[in-house]
C-alpha cells in the first residue's frame, strides 16, 4: 500500500505518514523494506498476482 500512495498516487513521505499514522521514518523504513521485497520477487522471475 505504501509504495502504491508513493509512487502511483504521488504522495509524499508525511503524507503517507499522516495518511495512516506513522511516523515518517517509519514510513521510510516501510518504502525501504517494501522495495527489496519487489525487488526480490522481480530477479525471481515470473510474478504471480494472487
């Protein structure tokens, strides 16, 4: 959802953070963690919707 609100909707880091409730660091940690996920998926190959 995170990486949705940042990089679809264009919202920024405080944003988010106020959108949900978190801090802007936590919502940083969140962006950092979420985009090695992605990018572990991604060098795995196919992706699956589920």
């Amino acid at each position: 959802m995170i990486l949705h609100l940042f990089y679809f909707e264009e919202y920024s880091v405080r944003e988010i953070g106020q959108l949900i409730e978190l801090t802007e660091s936590a919502v940083k940690t969140r962006l950092s963690r979420a985009r090695v996920a992605l990018k572990k998926k991604m060098e795995g190959g196919v992706i699956t919707v589920e």
